[in-house]
C-alpha cells in the first residue's frame, strides 16, 4: 500500500512539474504569424480564405479526436470515462472542425474502447447537413474500427453509398490542387478496417497510408507536447507531402493513475495549441504542421488553425 501510494505522489510530482514547464513556455510568447486572425464566419472559413486561392498542401486542418462521443455511455456514471467532444458533429463542423475521427464497431455503432453510442448514420446525416449547408467546405472524414472489435459488413459499401456524391477519389495530385479544382466533390473518406480488404488505389475511400500520425499515449502534458515536436519536425514538409500528416494535442487518462476522466486529464495540454504552433516557429517546423486535433474543439483552437492557413496563404508564413 505504501509503495502504492508512493507512486501516485510522484506521478502528481511529475504531472505538477510538466504543466508548470508549458506554463513557462506559454510566457515566453504564443505569437506566430496569423495568431491574431479571426475568420468571420468560423462554419465557411474555407469559403472566407477564396478558394481559387487555397491549395490543399497550404491548409491547416483544425480536428477533433474521438469525434463522436458527445453523448457515449451512461451520462454522469460512463460518459466522463470516454467522452472527448461535448458537440455534436454537426456543431463540430459548424464551430469550424474539419477533420473528423470515427470509431465503429461490428453492428456499425460509434464506440471509444467497450462504451457505445449512437449509429453511425448519425454522423453521416450530421456531415450530409452541413454540406448542404455550405459550399466550399471540405471535410476529411477517418473511420476505423475500434481496436479489440470487428469490421462493419460491407461497410466500405456503405460509405459510397451514403457519401457517393461528394467524395473525393483517391489522388495522389489532389494534394496540388485548390479548393475550387474539386468543387463539388467536398468528402476525403478515409476507410481504416482492422481485417476486411484496404480501399486500393483510384477508389473513392482513402487507405490507411494517406493519414499518418504518431500516437503517444500519455497523461504527462510536456512529454506529450515535445514528442509531438520532436515527431512533427522528421516529416517532410507539408507542401510536398502525398499524405495527411496529424498531430493531436491531447493527453489521455492512464490505467496506473486514479484520475480517469478525459477532461481534467485533457485540460492538462488543452490550453497550449496556440504555444505548440509558435514552438513549430521557433523550433524551424512550422511548415510541417498540417492537421492539428484537440478534445473539446473551441474557438481559439479553430482560429488559431486557420490564421496560419490565412498566413500561408498570404506569404507570411
């Protein structure tokens, strides 16, 4: 017990130490060119940049991680122990959200590890709303199966049927183009099955390659915060890139600590997005940065992606 008890005391010791250590960062200045841009209607940000304008490799995609577990497990008994986003897809897009991560089981229900929620019509219906709502949003949506679950039957299938009409084939080019060159496709759907067949070349669903990232699973807000560095600063430069390349700025809870519930433990990096992407600056990476992923997506989070797409865009960055 007392062994026990030690470790938790280091742990908070360790914990402690590292969230003062980006609190020191945060001091030193979270500028960076477009900080202080704010889009005027945050639901066509994309329209609002021109998409004549705005090639595919200059955009800075805001994301949201574990997208759809707004409403997951047994409000106030579960729910705390999984959820990451408290909107729904629709107000995600809306906020300004443009990438999407989806986990589905067997029977085609949006799960986070052994907690369930709602069909995963739900989330298409969501997207399918927004994009008739809009007109030159695009949106990148991941679906995969949950690790320890079975692929959805036919479920590649599914998704042309329910998508059919604005997804974006796989292309290697497509990376070179503007917004308006793939008006009105408006959906990269990218299909990541554990076991049934990967989407091949040309199809309309995108293979697992095409979004990259490095998962680092901690509750330690600075590790977390330079790995994501450290991870970011070996990728190719995002202009000459034939792939999606995320970072998240999450921490997620850990099975050794009694703290358990995603958002205190996620707050714990939460409030850094805008240091991470002035660290990118001075650290030479900034030209890496492509999709950034948050829980709890806000405004600050959105506006920040987007005032370094504006940056870009411009030439100042």
């Amino acid at each position: 017990m007392g062994g026990q008890l030690s470790t938790q005391l280091n742990r908070r010791k360790a914990i402690s130490t590292e969230e003062k250590a980006l609190s020191d960062l945060q001091q030193s200045g979270k500028e960076f060119p477009g900080s202080d841009y704010r889009p005027a209607d945050r639901k066509n940000w994309m329209a609002g940049l021109n998409p004549e304008n705005v090639h595919l490799n200059m955009i800075v995609w805001p994301g949201t991680h574990d997208s759809a577990t707004n409403k997951i497990g047994i409000p106030c008994i579960t729910r705390p122990f999984a959820q990451c986003q408290s909107l729904s897809i629709y107000s995600q897009l809306e906020r300004g959200a443009r990438v999407l991560d989806i986990r589905v089981q067997e029977d085609r229900r949006v799960c986070h590890g052994i907690l369930l929620t709602y069909s995963i019509d739900v989330v298409i219906q969501d997207i399918k709303r927004f994009l008739s709502e809009t007109t030159s949003e695009i949106v990148i949506l991941e679906i995969r199966t949950e690790f320890g679950h079975e692929d959805p039957p036919e479920f590649d299938k599914y998704l042309e049927d329910q998508l059919g009409e604005f997804l974006i084939h796989q292309n290697d080019h497509f990376f070179e183009k503007t917004i308006a060159e793939l008006l009105p496709k408006r959906v990269i759907c990218v299909w990541k099955p554990r076991k049934s067949p990967h989407p091949k070349a040309g199809s309309a669903l995108w293979s697992s390659g095409y979004l990259k990232d490095n998962w680092i699973d901690t509750d330690l807000p600075s590790t977390k915060f330079e790995s994501n560095l450290k991870h970011l600063s070996e990728q190719p430069a995002a202009a000459s890139r034939k792939f999606f390349y995320r970072v998240e700025n999450t921490v997620t809870p850990q099975a050794d600590n009694p703290v358990l519930c995603v958002r205190p433990v996620t707050n714990r990096i939460h409030g850094y997005a805008r240091v991470f992407i002035a660290e990118c600056f001075s650290r030479g990476c900034a030209d890496r940065l492509q999709i950034f992923s948050t829980d709890f997506i806000d405004e600050s989070f959105v506006d920040a992606c987007v005032g370094l797409t504006h940056a870009r865009i411009e030439g100042k960055a």
